[in-house]
C-alpha cells in the first residue's frame, strides 16, 4: 500500500490569468507534500492544474493505465468549468474522490477584496465539479473539511485504504479445494458475476494436489514454523505431532496459494481425501499472516476476508472470518456467540492463544486437530455478509460491539467472541435475516461502515448497513426498492 500513489488534480481554467494559475500550482504542490507529510497509507503526489479538456483527458488516461496509481483525488481551486471535465472522467476507470476544501481557513476579515474573491472560490468551483459528478452517475467519494484538519486527513486516509482494497479485488486469486459443503445455499453464487464486479478468478484444485504437496514438506521446514508457533502462542497440548501436522498443511496451503498468486482459499469437512486432519491452526496461522479463508468453500467470504484485511492493514484491531453460532438471550445480557469449528484469526485475540487438540467429530479427522483457542478482545466492531441475490450481489453489515464475555465456557475448544448486535440482538438479528445475510460474515475492528460502504459503491453492488437507528420500515423499503429492480 505504501508505494502505491494517489494523484491530486486540481480544476481551473486559463479565465483568470497568469499569475492565478501559478497560485493556484504552487498552493496545490504546497497541500500535496502536506498530505504527504502526514503518514497517509498512499503517496499522495500532486499532478498538475487542468485548464482544458484535453488536459483533464490526458491526466485521466495516464491514471488509468498507470499500475502504481490507485485512483485521483479532485479538488476546484477556482470556477471549472465542468463540460471540460466530461469527456476525461468518462473514462475514469480508478476509484475517484473529490476533496471539498479551500486553501485558506478563515475569511480574512480585513484583507478580502475582489482579487481574493476571484482566486478563492472553491466554495462554487466544487459544487460545479459536484454537478458532473452525479450528472454522469459516477461512483465518487467526496470528503469535505479544511486540508489540514485531522478529521479531513482521517477521511483521507481510509478513503486511500479502500482504493488499495479496490485494487487488491481487481487482481484476486481464490483457491478452492474441493467444492462447498454439500445443499448449502448462501454459499454458493455465480463466479462469473464475481469476476465482472470485483475482478475475483475463482477456480478448484484438487484435494489430491495439496496432497502431493503436503507429502513434500520437510522436517526443517517444520521446525522452523513450529518455532514461530512457540514465540507467538502457549502450548496447551503434549501431543507435538499433532501441531506439526498443521504447520505442514500451513506450509502445503501457503506454497500453492503463493505458486498461483492466490491471497485467499476454502476447503471443506466433507473433503479431506489423503489428508489426516481439516486444518485448523493451519489455517488460524495463515490469516494471521493476511490470507483469506472461508469455511464449507464459501469463497465469497474467503475473498472478502482477505479484501478487508488487506483494506485494514497496520491498524490495530483485527479481521477474521466468522460465523454466527449461538445466542444468549437471557434479558438484558443478549449476546451472539461466535465462533467456527476451528478457523478464527487469532488478530481478534484479547491475549496470547493456547494451542489446544480436541477430538473433532463433524468431517474426516483421523486425529484430533490443533487450533488455536482464544477470547475476543472487546471493541466497536462490523461483521459483513456477501450474499449473490441472482443477477446481482448484497453486501449486508452489521454495527457490533464486542463484548468481555462473563462465561469462561472452559469446554469449548474453539476461539470464540461474545457480542452485542445492533440496534439490539431482537431486531438486529431480525434484520440480518430480513436482508438475506449470511451466517458466515467477515468480522472487523478497523473496517469502518464508511469503509466498506465506500467499497461497494466501487463495485456497484447493493449495500445494507443495520446500525443503532435502523427501523424495520427503513430497512423494508430499502429492500423492497431493490428486489423491484
Ligand atoms: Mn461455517
């Protein structure tokens, strides 16, 4: 992400003479190495001042064709006329977003004239550039707020992160081994669709291929890993050989998702021909390191696990695949219970993981696997649910607070996660249902609604946010408009 460039283009026009122009390019490269200067997730570089149509055109092309550059970011020092704009953004193939601002902060009280007037009029030069935006329906973020105000630069920066995980959709591999869980429905979805929207090649390898390279795996390549596992994770188990068949599977997995340049993968319980155990810490391990994974082959939610760790990564919190499992509905203590048989990512833990092995019954384990067990750590949080509606996709998320959780549960041998949902469990869970979300989602303490609301619109795909003042007519009629499409 740190290499990757956003390209700052601001709008004017030859109207106001020379020396406004010159202004206007030495402010903007001025504002460029300001943003810069902050610790943004992209470069931000400063492009040029357009003043024609063949200049915004020219600008646009070099966007598109360019791989470093992740998309533009618009600003109108002065009036531009938009009608020079039209014929270069129609062909805008990067995320784009317009940066409502104005150079100076305060209107100066003793100082302002017509001269000031006249180079200082962003305040209609965007609503100009606005105008030809929404006239040609293009997805565009717009943030406003004084360029050096933090809240601006925070805009910014997440604004930038979406346009990387844009990027990161667009040259995606998904490794399925084998197919999804037998009858289930939400899980499965039109692959051709998925590679139109969001760029995704998903394609199966047979369990026999990770075989052969699971047989490969050497005895050093082991011990190496199995020193990582000692410096990150407690050792609750004696049974050594079992962990170390998981960092050979961890290894298998890693070597073919990095042979086909894949960034997420699935398998499935049901198939496990030649192999001892599903993998568990395997896999725990593997999305720690920031590939994606879903369970039963749900290759959406491997896909955006992946996406939204790449979208959220060197923040704090953590992302992992996740799947609504149980309620607690005693009054005033509603909670959802999450968890997965085995693969939850330990960026979610509250402290150091425990190694543990228990017997797995649902599947083809030979042995008991090896997982990693741990409790949540409590925060602010989304969980997002993919769902192919036919012909079209629903991006479904969820405002949720992550919660202590007052049961220690020492029987489960799974990570788990204890949460509030929004605007409360009754109606939250009422509206997930209502919306067609799905029981696996991807759950996130970095990824904002804004975020991943910003995501879609890139995809042009449908978006459902339940938050704290969601009502059942709100959602009702938004999902009524959309199933009358
Ligand atoms: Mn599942």
């Amino acid at each position: 992400m740190k290499n990757k460039e956003i390209w700052f283009i601001v709008g004017s026009q030859h109207l106001y003479g020379d020396d406004v122009l010159k202004t206007v390019e030495k402010r903007a490269k001025e504002m460029a190495s300001f943003i810069n200067n902050k610790s943004m997730p992209c470069k931000f570089i400063f492009k040029g001042v357009v003043k024609t149509s063949d200049d915004a055109t020219h600008l646009i092309k070099k966007a598109n064709y360019q791989n470093a550059c992740l998309g533009i970011v618009t600003w109108c020092h002065t009036f531009s006329p938009s009608k020079m704009w039209i014929n270069g953004l129609k062909i805008l193939q990067k995320p784009w977003c317009h940066l409502v601002t104005q150079y100076n902060r305060e209107i100066p009280n003793l100082q302002i004239n017509m001269d000031f007037m006249n180079l200082n009029q962003a305040a209609h030069g965007d609503r100009e550039h606005g105008f030809i935006g929404a006239r040609l329906r293009l997805p565009r973020k717009i943030i406003m707020g004084h360029w050096q105000d933090q809240t601006t630069l925070d805009d910014l920066a997440n604004w930038m992160r979406v346009a990387y995980a844009y990027h990161v959709s667009q040259n995606l591999n998904v490794i399925r081994f084998g197919d999804n869980m037998r009858n289930v429905a939400v899980t499965e979805g039109d692959k051709v669709e998925a590679q139109i929207k969001f760029g995704w090649q998903v394609n199966t390898w047979a369990v026999g291929d990770l075989v052969k390279e699971i047989k490969k795996v050497t005895e050093k390549e082991i011990n190496d890993l199995m020193k990582t596992y000692m410096s990150l994770y407690e050792f609750k188990t004696k049974k050594l050989d079992l962990v170390k068949y998981q960092a050979r599977e961890e290894i298998a997995i890693k070597k073919m998702l990095d042979k086909y340049h894949a960034g997420a993968f699935t398998n499935t319980f049901e198939d496990l021909y030649g192999i001892w155990q599903l993998p568990g810490l395997a896999t725990q391990h593997l999305m720690a390191s920031g590939y994606g994974y879903g369970g039963e082959g749900d290759w959406k939610v491997s896909a955006l696990t992946h996406i939204i760790k790449m979208m959220t990564k060197g923040m704090k919190g953590g992302t992992s695949f996740m799947e609504d499992y149980t309620y607690n509905l005693v009054e005033g203590k509603e909670f959802s219970l999450g968890a997965h048989m085995l693969e939850v990512c330990p960026s979610l833990a509250s402290k150091k993981p425990r190694i543990e092995t228990h017997h797995l019954g649902i599947g083809m384990n030979e042995k008991d696997p090896a997982r990693l067990v741990f409790e949540g750590k409590p925060g602010k949080a989304t969980v997002t649910s993919l769902v192919d509606m036919g012909g079209r996709f629903r991006m479904i998320v969820q405002d949720i607070e992550v919660v202590k959780s007052p049961y220690s549960m020492p029987h489960l041998p799974t990570a788990r996660v204890l949460w509030r949902a929004m605007p409360n469990l009754r109606d939250g869970a009422k509206f997930w249902i209502l919306a067609g979300g799905a029981h696996h989602t991807v759950l996130s303490m970095d990824a904002t609604p804004e975020m991943l609301r910003d995501l879609a619109e890139l995809f042009d795909i449908e978006f459902i946010h339940i938050n704290k003042n969601t009502t059942y007519e709100s959602l009702k009629a938004q999902l009524d408009a959309r199933d009358r499409k």
